[in-house]
C-alpha cells in the first residue's frame, strides 16, 4: 500500500531521534526476543536501520525497539521539540534546539555565545532549569 503523505512524514529515519514515551529495546527484531533494557521518555537514540516499525538503535542502548505503539501512538520521533519530556542531569547530552550560553546561572548575565541544535555539551551540574556546562563552552544554559 501506499503511505499518505502525512504517513510519511510519521516513519522514523537513520540518524538521531528522541523517545516521546517509555520505550522497550530487544535483542532482535522480533518484539519477542529477549529484554536489553528501557529508555525514558526524552531520550536521545542514535538509529542505524530502520524495518518497518521496528528501529535497530547503538546508543543509548544496543538492540532493537518499535517506533510506533500496536495502537498507532508514536515512541520515537527525529524531531528533538516533539519529545515533551527532556530530563537534564549531569554528563553528556546533546542540545535539542539552539542554546544561549551565559556566564552564571543568572539569565541575564553576559552572553558567551550561542550553541547550534544537536551539539554535544558536558553538564557539570543542574539547577530548576538551567544547566552549568563546562564544553563546548564554559557557561550556563
């Protein structure tokens, strides 16, 4: 059959993507196979092949996991601003859309500079909604 347009637009590519819910990871393709893990919510993947509905994933985990529910609910999306839940703690990550940097926690502190969508960062700390980083920049987010 033919994907509508809008089916389209839904499939999952190679690349990185985020999970918009809890998602499931096995072994095999099979949605049978044995257990690997869970990601949460949020989270970014990195796929490297795509079957059908089904996304072999290397990162954060290694193994197999399905893009869409049994009832058509998406659990994985390329587009960063869909996962509504972004947990930040410290260690690596990845910007999800353009990022300021300033100089302390304080929002209007001077600016250091402007990070690019899907940048990697290393969070030293986290504090309500901001993030003290130490590379790219040396800063707050």
């Amino acid at each position: 059959r033919r994907l509508a347009q809008q089916d389209k637009l839904l499939l999952v590519r190679p690349g990185l993507a985020w999970t918009l819910q809890k998602a499931v990871v096995r072994s095999a393709t099979e949605r049978e196979s044995p257990y690997v893990g869970a990601i949460a919510a949020g989270e970014r993947l990195l796929v490297v092949e795509v079957e059908g509905v089904r996304l072999h994933i290397t990162e954060p985990l290694e193994g197999w996991l399905s893009s869409m529910t049994s009832q058509g609910q998406r659990i994985v999306s390329n587009a960063p601003e869909e996962a509504e839940v972004l947990i930040v703690r410290p260690g690596v990550a990845w910007t999800v859309q353009k990022a300021i940097v300033r100089q302390t926690i304080d929002k209007d502190s001077p600016f250091l500079g402007v990070l690019p969508p899907h940048e990697k960062v290393v969070i030293l700390e986290v504090e309500g909604s901001r993030a003290h980083i130490t590379e790219p920049l040396a800063g707050w987010l």
